[in-house]
C-alpha cells in the first residue's frame, strides 16, 4: 500500500487525478506504476515488462527505480509491505 510520496505533483496526481507539472505523455504509465505500487508488498512486485526495475547504489541503497521514459523514472522505497517516499524525477 503506498504510504508517502517524495514528489507533491505525483501524490496529487495519486489522490486528486491532477495533472499539474506531470508531463501529459507520462501520465497513463505514472498511473499504471502508482495502482501497481498501492497493491505491491515488496520491490520484486514491480518487476514488470518495460518497467525496468532496479535498487539504486551507494547512499540510494534500498531505494528501487521503474522507468518512465527517457530518464524518467519513478522512485520509492518499501518499509513493512508499504511503498514510501515515492518520487518522480528526472535523474539527468
């Protein structure tokens, strides 16, 4: 279940369907991610085709990527069986 969000515009997005500062080509992917992640008890649930899944390193160690588009990228981390501090960035 998602607990927190890092990212404002993605937990609007989330809660209120707002689509302020969410590139409109991302969105339908950024929502399919955000359902899977709120039914999702560990990272390994995320592992889909196209999504890229993978734990970051070094100081992002327990921190898990899925890929949007480009260098887009969803980010989170799960604590018990909840995805928390989810964030969506641009990482270049």
């Amino acid at each position: 279940m998602i607990k927190s969000f890092k990212s404002k515009a993605l937990e609007k997005l989330y809660l209120n369907d707002n689509r302020k500062r969410i590139n409109p080509d991302h969105v339908s992917k950024l929502l399919r991610i955000l359902d899977r992640l709120d039914a999702s008890v560990n990272p390994q649930d995320m592992n889909l085709p196209g999504y890229k899944l993978h734990e970051l390193k070094g100081n992002q160690k327990g921190v898990w990527s899925v890929w949007i588009s480009g260098n887009w990228r969803v980010t989170f981390k799960f604590e018990s069986n909840d995805a928390i501090e989810i964030d969506y960035t641009d990482y270049h």
